[in-house]
C-alpha cells in the first residue's frame, strides 16, 4: 500500500518534507482487529507536534494521521463489532487498557498505557489501517468522509473542552485561536448554549473575520481586551502568550480550558509576564485537556449529525501531505485540512 512515512524528528522550518511517500506491505487485523480501506484523514496540529519532537516520541518509523474515516474490509479472528462493509473511523485514541481504575471510570484518555493512533501505532496516512474493533466509530449516514474526518480530533477535543469549561447557557465563552478545532467549537456552542455570545482572539484578520463570520460576538487580536470579561475560554493554540492573556480576559470563578497536547517554547518568556494578581487571584481555574475517550468521539459524532455541523476543509491528495503540514505550521489554519485517498 502507499503511505506516508515519518522515519526521523525534524524542524519543518529546515526541513520541509519530514514525510516519505513509500510503497509499505499491507497490513493485517490481528485477533479482536479490523483493517480499514482509508478514504480520507484529517491532518492535525499535533502531527506537527510529534513531528518536531513535542510529543512523547513516536515509534519510528511510524505512519501518522489520527482522524481517520473508511470501510471495512478485512476483519481479525473473533470481530463482533463491525462487519465488511461498515463505515467507521478513528480518533487519537487507539487504545487503552480497560482494566485501571482511570478506565473503568470512563476516563480511558487518562491511561496509563494509552496508545495514540499516528503516533504509538501506525495511523491514516495510508491506503489501510489496523485497529482493535473496539476503538473504530461508526460513522453516522448524513455525514459525509471528508466532512466526518476533522470531527474525530478538531471536533471531539472541542468537544471535550466545552464539556470541561461547564458553563450554562447565557455565559460567556471565549476562544483563543480559531483553527480547525475552535471553529467546530463556536458552532457546537451556538447550537447548545444558544444565548451565550462567543468572543474570539485570533493572531490574523483574516481569522477574525471568518470568526465574525461563523456568528462570533467579537473577535480580537490575541492579546486584546474584549468589552465583557469572559465566565469561560478555550485555548487552542501552540503558544503560551494566548495563556496569560486568557487568564486576564476571566471573570472571578472564571476557567480556561488548555486544548493543547504541547507548547512550543519559544515564547515561553510570555508566562514571566504572569501577575498573580491580575492573571490568577479571585479563584480563577486553569484545566487542561488530555486526549479523548471513545464516548466524546461517539457523542460528538452524534451531535454534529443531529445539527448537520459542517466543517469548512481544505483537501488534499496524500502525497501532498507535506504542503499541508508546512501550511498548517505557517498559520494557514482556515477551517480543517484533510487527505483524501
């Protein structure tokens, strides 16, 4: 099968095409697997995040990609889940134990031995892909392969977020960045919290304005004041400059949600500039989001179907992987970019 391959951690900045379109044998499902006809993959932040060495390391050489929709077309000894056929798809999560206590709780995506697809295991930049049964979704009928593919990581992490801010309808919300995830963000939110205004720091006008059109209440630079403080605010970006003017932005009570796997540190002097004070006094919160669980994969599916939550995209061939990682790392984040195969 054709695959896109990341055999070594680089700089995109030196090196530009970090991933090898190679001709790999094709996979087979072991026991409790099924193997996946790829038709299209998400591309994500965090696979530039493993790429340059951000994450704990991938397995070399490994196949990334973690939003992952396809068919059904061979299936493992003892399959019971899925039959040839089945529409389904794949999120970050490839697996986890099932057994600790973070598990049976339905916390999975706190595992200690949780594997991530892409990055652990070989994931969706590729013609197949193999996965325990358990954690391929299926995918509901009225959404289509390359709008479904960003939901299973942009929309589900979203998801979780705005789950964990735990705001009420009529509060204020905000979002920092608006990349592939944040624009899922604003649409779940004004569908669920119809009277809650959204307000969106963005680094670009252009981000901006695509904001103000998706229904924003008011939309900034990153580090501006909007005209009310805020009771909640999603971070979404790479950067630890949106952090403390996020915290400053909160209302007393106030929570921000960090949806990010890493941080770069190259602005990492942006937090020296924190004030207790301002940044963090009057019982103000900080979460972080740590991958997903199947049920947030799931429930959001389920939601973006019953509202038919489109996301905007941007496709490209898989060979093209490269170009869209090196946009993706460049601020070209307009909506969600996706491979199809």
């Amino acid at each position: 099968m054709k695959a896109m391959l990341l055999e070594a951690i680089c700089d995109l900045d030196t090196e530009p095409e970090p991933l090898r379109l190679q001709e790999v044998a094709d996979p087979e499902p072991a026991e409790h697997e099924v193997r996946i006809r790829v038709s299209v993959c998400g591309v994500c932040h965090t696979e530039l995040d493993e790429i340059e060495g951000r994450t704990p390391p991938p397995h070399l050489p490994v196949i990334p990609g973690h939003q992952v929709v396809g068919i059904v077309d061979r299936t493992g000894a003892g399959v019971s889940r899925h039959a040839l056929g089945d529409r389904v798809g794949v999120g970050w999560i490839f697996s986890a134990c099932g057994q600790c206590a973070y598990c049976l709780r339905g916390d999975e995506n706190l595992c200690p031995d949780f594997m991530a697809t892409g990055r652990d295991r070989h994931g969706g930049y590729a013609e197949y892909l193999c996965v325990p049964e358990a954690f391929a979704i299926g995918v509901p009928e009225n959404l289509a392969d390359v709008d479904a593919a960003p939901l299973f990581c942009a929309g589900a992490i979203g998801y979780r977020s705005l789950r964990l801010c735990g705001i009420e309808d009529g509060d204020r919300l905000g979002l920092t960045g608006f990349g592939a995830s944040a624009h899922l963000v604003l649409k779940m939110a004004r569908h669920l919290f119809p009277a809650s205004d959204v307000y969106v720091f963005a680094r670009s006008e252009a981000e901006q304005a695509f904001a103000r059109q998706l229904g924003a209440r008011w939309a900034g630079a990153t580090d501006a004041t909007p005209p009310h403080g805020l009771h909640a605010i999603i971070d979404t970006t790479p950067a630890w400059l949106p952090i403390v003017s996020a915290l400053r932005n909160l209302l007393p009570g106030g929570r921000l949600v960090v949806n990010a796997i890493r941080k770069e540190s190259a602005d990492q002097s942006a937090l020296l500039e924190m004030h207790y004070p301002e940044h963090l006094w009057m019982e103000k919160e900080i979460k972080s989001v740590a991958n997903v669980t199947r049920r947030d994969i799931g429930e959001f599916l389920d939601l973006a179907a019953r509202i038919a939550l489109k996301p905007e995209t941007r496709v490209f061939e898989l060979q093209s992987a490269n170009e869209a990682l090196l946009q993706l790392k460049r601020g070209d984040v307009r909506g969600a970019k996706v491979l199809a195969l």
